[in-house]
C-alpha cells in the first residue's frame, strides 16, 4: 500500500468515487461514516470503517492518527430550505473538527472538498475563476455561506499552522452512483417528463469521476493553501437539458421560464412552506440561482491537478445506465 488516506463522506456520491479512485491507486482507505450508516464498498476492496459525528468532535478522536493524508468530503449540500443550522453544523464544525483532527494527526497532505460556487461567477465569454471573491450573498442560502466560512478555516489553517492543505471546488457532478440521488435527480426528472420549461440561467458541469481522479491528485500535486475549480463544460439550462434529453431519448422541455415567473413560483412556495412546516419544490433562493449563469473555467485545475475532461454526454449515460441497473427507472 502507498500510504494510509482517511476519507470523510466516503458514503456519498462523490465519496464512493474517491474510495474507488483511492484503492485503485495502492491506498490504504479509512472510512468516516455516520453511526449506523452502511458501508457501500465491495468487501474486495478492503476499506477500513470508523464510525463518528464531525459535530461531535469527541466522537471521532484519533480517526486520522495513523493517516498519512486525509480527503475532507463530508458536507451537507442542502438548499431547501434555503436557512438550516444543520447545514452550518455540517459544513463549518465538521471542518472545524478535520483541521483540528489532520493537525494533531501531522498529515502529509490534507485535501478539502469545498464548491465553486465560493467564487464569482462569470459569462460565458468570461468565466470566473478561482481569483474571483464570493458573489452569492444575495441568494441568501446557508449552504454558500457555510462553505464560504468553511475555506477561511481551511486557508487560514494552511497559512497560520503550515497545514499542507489544498482546495479542490467542484462545479455541477454528474454520473453513475448518485444513490440518493442528488444531483442527477435532475436525469429523472428530465427522463419523466417532469420540467415543464427551463430558466434563463446555466451552470458548469463536470463528470464525478474527473472530480474524483483530480482530488485524488491532489494529495501529490497542487500547491498547499491553493484552490482548484473542478469543471468542464458551461452550458445553458437550454442546452445542458436539450444534451440530456438526446441522451436519454425523451423530449426536451421545450418552454423557457420567464424569470420573473420563476421568482414569483419560488416566493409562493416559501409562503407555503412556512404555513405547512414542509418545504416546497422549491424556494425563492433556488429560483434567483435558476436565473442567473453560473460559469467558471477549471483552467488552474486541467494544468496542476491533471484533471480529466470527460464530456458530460458520457456522464449522462454513465449515470442512466446506473439507474436502470439499479431499479430507479
């Protein structure tokens, strides 16, 4: 084995494909898993399992002792409701309790899972990168806010204790073993003819397994105390939807959604959520997001990080094809 690597979040979408990435390469994994979760690994692949709360410091004491590296992935990636101090909890403890755990642990290298959603967004012509400061506020969503306060700790940990810490930010994942799902929910929806129309706005997106490989080499290359935007193709809700659509083989939505209508549609819903107690389909925060283009560049990234460049129709048939063998549709 080349070295022992504690992964946090090894049970999530992207935490599956960093164990996998991880054992492919000789490494050693140890797993940090919620109490009571199972473990998703093939028994062949020989991952270590300890259980703990990033909340509770206490309960994972000493997880990286032994470790030569740890990858932080664990979060809470939740937007709606758009406030919840479970989110913060998450995000800004749990990484409180990582730094602190990699410290004491002397690690060779620790590599923090953030988003890129902590930078300023661009156009097409002119995406934003890594120099760009945080231009979400106005969305009002914790799960932003969080990660935000969450890459201070880790920057501030590699130039105050001389952490060897870098900082990978993905973009829009898609691809096979979203067992939630999560992100490729959007596939689903599309594939059930569930989106009436699309908004003004687009994103990057970026196949999980790139991600994957990049935060991988993360734990030899880049430099300590640097981030990385993982990404690769800028498409338009128009677009990103009519390549998925032609993926699966179903129509896509044909409508473009006013943005006013869109904002208007996620008030009412916050309305309504407040008297349910229930969250909506949706929620204020979620539609300005829907309206805006959200682009980047991972140029920084392709040159020190390696990272592949998979085209996203792949990942759209990679993830399909995980949900058919596995029941989702």
């Amino acid at each position: 084995m080349l070295s022992r690597v504690l992964v946090t979040g090894a049970n999530g979408f992207l935490g599956r494909h960093l164990v996998e990435e991880l054992v492919a390469r000789g490494h050693a994994v140890r797993a940090l898993l919620r109490p009571g979760t199972a473990p998703p690994f093939p028994a062949e692949w020989n991952v270590t399992v300890t259980e703990g709360d990033l909340t509770e410091p206490s309960s994972v004491a000493g997880a990286a002792t032994g470790c030569a590296a740890v990858i932080h992935a664990a979060a809470l990636a939740q937007v709606n409701p758009a406030r919840n101090p479970a989110v913060w909890a998450a995000n800004y403890v749990g990484t409180q309790t990582m730094l602190q755990l990699a410290r004491k642990a002397e690690v060779g290298r620790f590599v923090y899972v953030g988003t890129a959603n902590v930078f300023g967004f661009g156009t097409r012509q002119h995406p934003g990168d890594e120099t760009r400061p945080f231009a979400g506020q106005r969305y009002g969503l914790d799960y932003m806010e969080s990660k935000v306060a969450a890459t201070g700790l880790v920057r501030r940990a590699a130039a105050e204790w001389q952490l060897p810490a870098v900082l990978v930010h993905p973009t829009f994942m898609l691809g096979p073993g979203d067992a939630k799902p999560t992100s490729n929910a959007l596939l689903l929806e599309l594939y059930h003819g569930r989106l009436p129309g699309y908004p003004p706005g687009g994103k990057n997106y970026v196949h999980v397994r790139d991600v994957a490989a990049a935060t991988v080499n993360a734990l030899t290359m880049g430099r300590a105390g640097e981030s990385y935007i993982l990404g690769n193709e800028n498409l338009s809700y128009r677009e990103a939807f009519a390549l998925i659509a032609g993926c699966l083989q179903v129509k896509a939505p044909r409508w473009p959604i006013p943005p006013a209508l869109a904002t208007i549609y996620g008030r009412l819903c916050d309305v309504r959520s407040k008297l349910t107690g229930r969250p909506g389909q949706l929620n204020a925060a979620m539609a300005a997001v829907a309206n805006d283009g959200h682009y980047f560049t991972a140029h920084k990234a392709r040159t020190e990080l390696a990272l592949p460049q998979t085209p996203i129709a792949h990942a759209v048939v990679d993830a399909f094809a995980w949900f058919a063998a596995h029941r989702y549709v």
